[in-house]
C-alpha cells in the first residue's frame, strides 16, 4: 500500500480531451491512482463521469482541475489571430461567421465545488497553482488530499505554503500543458533529472515525479531521486480505455512522434505536442495568440475540417518527450507494468 | 571495477576553461575517470598537462577535443556583431583597434593526434560529432576508447554507426556547451528522463548518462534508467583543484545561480550558463552572432574589464541545471561521495 492509499506509488496523468473515467476507472482497479480531467468537460458531464467512477470503483481516484484566471477578452489580439489564421480558413472553406468564441476550457470554482462535493475525491489535482483560499478550504472539508504541478523550486515551495498536500514536479520532458504559473520565462524550466531532486530538497510534502517517465525504471530512477510516487500520462495514449483520437493515435506511432515541442497555438498556454504543419509554419510560439484559453476555439473548427480529412495539422498532438512505453494494450496490464 | 577500467562507473565531465589536469589527476585517484578539456589549449600547453597527468596517475584518464568544422570567417557577420557590443566597448573604454580575431578554441586535428599518441591516453571523448575516420582510426590504434555526445537518438545512432565505442546521452539540463551536430534545433534536444532510456534502446554500445546529476542518487537514478555510468560536471565546479574563477564561484553559490539558459552569445554555439547582464540586456539567443567559435574573440575584452572589476556581466559562467552538488571540498572526497 502506497502513501497514496493504492498498492502502486503511480498516478495516471490527467489528459483532458484525451481520455475519461473509463481510463480513470481501469488505472484505480489496477493499484495506481487513476485520473479524470475535469476541464473540457460541462457540469452535467462532470457529474456523469463521477457517477459512473463511483459506481464502478471504491479506491481511490484523482479528481483534476485547471484553476487560471480568466483573462478579459482582447477583441484587438483575437482579430490579429484570426487573421494570421486566415489563409487557413479560406483553405478550409471556413466562413468567418461560423468561428467560434468563447474560452474552451473553465477554471476551478464555487459552482464546481458544490457539484463535486457529493462525490468526495479522494485525491484533487490543480494545473497553474491552487484555488483561492475560500475555495481550497472547501475541498478540504471532505479531507480530498490536494495536489498542484510545480515547473520550479519556487513554484514548489509556493505550493506548500499555500495548503498543497503534496508537489507534483513536472520536467520539461512532460507532455501537454505546462503547469508554470510564477513566471512565463520558459528558460525557467527544467529537466526532471535536475528539477525533482532540488523540489525534493525544498518541500517537507511529498513530491511526485512527471514528465519523460514511461516504464517501470523510469519509476524506479523517480524513486531514486527521492520522489514519493510518479506520474505517467503519455505511455497511456493508446490504451484500449483512452478516448484518444484515431489521428493522434496514428501520430503516437509514427516518426514524427520523435519531435515534440512547446507551442501556444492551440490554447494560448505552452504546451508539448507532437510538431504539425499548423507548429511548422507558424512556428510554435509565434504572435499573436490570444491569452490561455481564448485561443482554443478559433482553431476549433480548422481541426474538425483537416480530421474530417484524415488530417492532424490543426490538431493538438499532445505528447512527451519518451514515447517508447507507450503500448495498444488494456491500461490495467500497462499500470502493472509500471510497478517499480 | 566498472568496465571503465576504473572503480567507479563514474566520469568527471571535461569544462574547458575552468579546469586543468589538476582536477583530472584528483578524480583518477579517487577512482573515476578524470577528464582533461583540450579545446582551449595551445599545443606546448596541452603537452605539459599531459605530461603532469602520466607523472601523477597511472590510472585511465579522458582527453577531449571539439572536432566542429571551422567555419569560414564572415566579415559582414562580425561586424555586425561588433556593432552591437559596441556600447559595452564604450562603457568600458576597448578601442576598436584592441579587439582581437581569431578562432578561440581549435578542432581535433592530424597535428593534435601526433601530439598525444606518445601519451595513448586511454579514453578520448569528442563534442559536436566525430573526427573524420583516419583520424579516428589513428587514435584506436593505440587503443583508446572513443566517446562522443548525443543529444538526440538520431545521433546516438549516427555516433555507434560511425565508431564510437560509447556514447554519452546528454540531457537538456547539462552546463555548458550543448553536444548537437545533426540538426541545429534546439526543440530537438530532451530532458534526460527522456534522453537516457531511448539512447539506451537504440544502441548496443554502453551509454553514459550526463546532464542534472549531482550526487550518488543521481548516479542510481541513471544507472536505474540503463545507464552504464554517469558523467558528472558542474557539481566540481567549487571543488579545490578546480581553476573556476572567483567570479564564477561566487555567481554558483549565489540565488543567480537558480536561473541557468542556453546562449550562445559567448561562442556562436548555445550552451548553458548562469544568466548575466550581457544574456539579460541582448537576449540569450539574440542575433547575429558569428558562427561557433568565431564568435570568443569579440567577448574576450569585455570579459576580462568588466572581471577587472569584479563583475561576471560578460563572462561564460557555465552551469547546469542542478548546482546542489557543487561543494568546496577536495575533488577526491567529491568523487567518492558519488560512488552510487
């Protein structure tokens, strides 16, 4: 039995978009803690998905959400994006009028709270820093063990001082969003070879390892390092539970699944995907992409047109940087296999 | 005994510039493999700290070379280039007429082959690829073990296809000069959580993890991860037999030191080191600098008045990642306390 309260010292990474309880549920029957990423989906969903976790499991589960601050919307900077995305469009057949608005993904709130405090998460997970307070308080009420991604020491020791239970250090190697919420300076962050031992060394919580982690050694190298349990996101990919896409898929296991990089493009936040036409000739990190998440949706319907077409050159590829554990098999024999 | 030929599975990693043979004769007596940096030697000068290191140890130590190709001088380059440090030569009262030109670090070559076959060091190590192959083949005839860098699995492939008898994975988190010569895009380049695993699956040959590792649990992860040794090299930067300058000792042990990016503003090359002024004010990647190492010359006046005046604003302060190793001890009793 792991501090975690499962056999395994092994979290399942949340991937929104990618996955639902269904991964959640064959990760938490397997030993490890499994994840279901609260961000893309609607309250009524939300409220399905943990219904259908209870029903099927009592061990527990993570609960994930991201908790960013909405930012006012820029009509000035989304016309500049719009344009730039242009030629796109008209490629596509894409009339201006049918592009969506609006901010793709939610943040962690009051509302949310309620709806989840029903079904007590054992565990509850946050991307870009914690909720405030008030907020943090109230999740605590139902003794939900509280963690958050740190890309830094700093970010680490902000953490714990502010009511993380435990520190999920994340190395630059990990796959989708990066979890920084500090500063923006991406020469911040680092490797996990180089980042976990110093998070280690500067929090009291436990410290649980992401990023670049694909088998049972990369866990064992994790543990050696002085993390607590580990997180693997990618090496799920495409397990027969994951909702993972039939174009992401084909992406996962062709050779183009050896260039990842950082991009904005997709939501307006750095995030590690596979590289695609849409990263190759805007370049990853060009201007200008409205602020995270307003940038999600003008890319929306560019997606929907190319996959219709067989096409992933719009699509977000999230991916890490080590592939090699990731394996078309039940998730349940993939989560034993990580057994340090 | 490794399969090294020494006791340890365990390689100082060459700093050129900030260490001599001193530092290599320390971690040979220790039971590691010491590395002596020729790159910035002149050749009477690389003669005699071969010469100090057959007299003091008959333990197998590593030379390494650069073996780039010098790139052919652009005029039109450098002075831009000077054009834009010109403030800095003014604030510090450099007439034109006294910035020197020149190469700053020469490659391996036929002279330097015929200079170090009496000495038949054991181990050679190269950065950014491999001497061409009669060179190559003339330092095996001695029997040398030959090591180079990868940075990608593309070119751990590339340097076991074309003689290298090890090859060393080295992660995104390592100080110094990055080791690439297959492509130039930094996007390629992994955190060695990502690195080290899929080096180890793609070659046969034995593979040394380099890049964050910083004590014995360090050398356990990589080992853990399939490494057959680790090479270890900013955590010796304050050791006593290093000649790291004063300037950069104290920016190692300072909260700067927390803050490390890739540049190539001191070379033409990116390699990582401790943000200062002159990173901060151009960018760390800032154009047009000239082609690695054409590009030493212009900083060198700089260097050496603003060090005059106890300053680090234009000095290379090379480091990687993970500085939580670096203690002023003697290299022996830092050697032995990485033993995993």
């Amino acid at each position: 039995m792991s501090w975690l309260g499962c056999e395994l010292p092994l979290i399942q990474a949340p991937m929104a978009g990618s996955q639902t309880s269904r991964l959640a549920i064959a990760v938490c029957q397997a030993g490890a803690i499994g994840s279901l990423p609260a961000a893309m989906l609607s309250p009524d969903r939300l409220r399905a998905e943990l219904q259908a976790l209870r029903a099927a499991t009592d061990k527990p589960f993570n609960l994930n959400f991201f908790c960013h601050r909405p930012p006012p919307p820029n009509a000035e900077r989304e016309a500049q994006w719009l344009s730039r995305l242009g030629p796109y469009y008209a490629e596509h057949g894409i009339a201006a009028a049918s592009i969506p608005h609006g901010p793709g993904r939610a943040p962690f709130s009051a509302e949310l709270a309620e709806l989840i405090a029903e079904f007590k998460p054992p565990v509850l997970s946050f991307h870009f820093g914690l909720p405030d307070p008030l907020l943090l308080a109230r999740v605590k009420q139902w003794g939900a063990m509280v963690l958050s991604t740190a890309t830094t020491v700093e970010e680490a020791r902000w953490l714990e001082e502010h009511g993380a239970d435990a520190v999920i250090a994340q190395g630059l190697e990990a796959g989708g969003h990066r979890g920084h919420f500090l500063s923006p300076d991406l020469s911040r962050q680092q490797g996990l070879f180089a980042l976990l031992p110093q998070v280690v060394a500067a929090v009291k919580v436990p410290v649980i390892a992401a990023g670049g982690i694909a088998d049972a050694a990369g866990v064992r190298a994790a543990l050696a390092l002085g993390a607590s349990a580990a997180q693997v996101g990618s090496a799920y990919l495409l397990c027969d539970e994951c909702e993972t896409s039939a174009i992401h898929r084909a992406a996962l296991q062709s050779p183009a699944a050896g260039h990842t990089t950082l991009t904005h493009l997709f939501t307006g936040r750095p995030a590690r995907g596979i590289v695609n036409r849409l990263m190759r000739e805007l370049g990853p990190m060009s201007e200008p992409v409205p602020e995270f998440p307003l940038a999600t949706s003008a890319i929306a319907p560019l997606r929907a047109a190319a996959e219709a077409r067989g096409k992933g050159d719009f699509s977000p590829l999230w991916a890490g940087q080590n592939l090699s554990g990731c394996r078309p098999v039940p998730a349940g024999e993939l989560t034993r296999s990580l057994a340090p």
